[in-house]
C-alpha cells in the first residue's frame, strides 16, 4: 500500500511568483484573480470580479521579471499562462513596471 499524501497548494508560489504577487497587493482600480499551477488562487484589487489569469508555468513570473511586458507576452506564447476573461487583464502589469 502506498502511504503517500500528495497536499496541494501546500509548498507554495517561488520567490519570483512571490515577488509579483506581493506586488500585485497594491493593484486599484480593477480585481485581478491569480490560479497558480498548484491549484492555489490569490484575489488582488477591488470591486466586481473581472479578471482571471491561469498560470501553468511560474516560469512566467521569472519572465515578467527579466523582460516586463514583453517577457509576460513571451510566457503567454509559450503557453505559461493564459487569460480566463476579458482582455482586460493588460492593465493589472503596469503594476509590477513601477517597482
């Protein structure tokens, strides 16, 4: 018998992924959901539901961080992440661009 537990969301976002997450804290004006690969979800803004970002990859983070908007666009061709909503989503990362 196999006595393995598998925890989801238990290890966590890397400390790219923590990075942006904790810079997406000072996101106004719009809400912004974040499902992680692990299956977690961190809700960022105010108001209405409006947009929702799947990540299938944390390398995106690491991305966004190198190249900014481009790496973000780079990830999404890749396939490391993709948008669940509205186009929308594009006004959340000038965000990250002012740190």
């Amino acid at each position: 018998m196999n006595d393995t537990m598998i925890l989801r969301g238990v290890a966590g976002p890397g400390n790219d992924a923590r990075l942006i997450l904790d810079m997406l804290e000072h996101l106004r004006g719009g809400r912004l959901e974040v499902r992680l690969p692990d299956g977690a979800s961190r809700l960022f803004g105010e108001g209405e539901p409006g947009v929702s970002l799947q990540v299938h990859d944390e390398a995106m983070f690491t991305q966004v961080l190198a190249r900014g908007d481009i790496g973000l666009a780079e990830a999404y061709l890749d396939g490391a992440w993709m948008r669940r909503t509205s186009p929308a989503c594009w006004h959340c990362w000038p965000v990250i661009a002012t740190y």
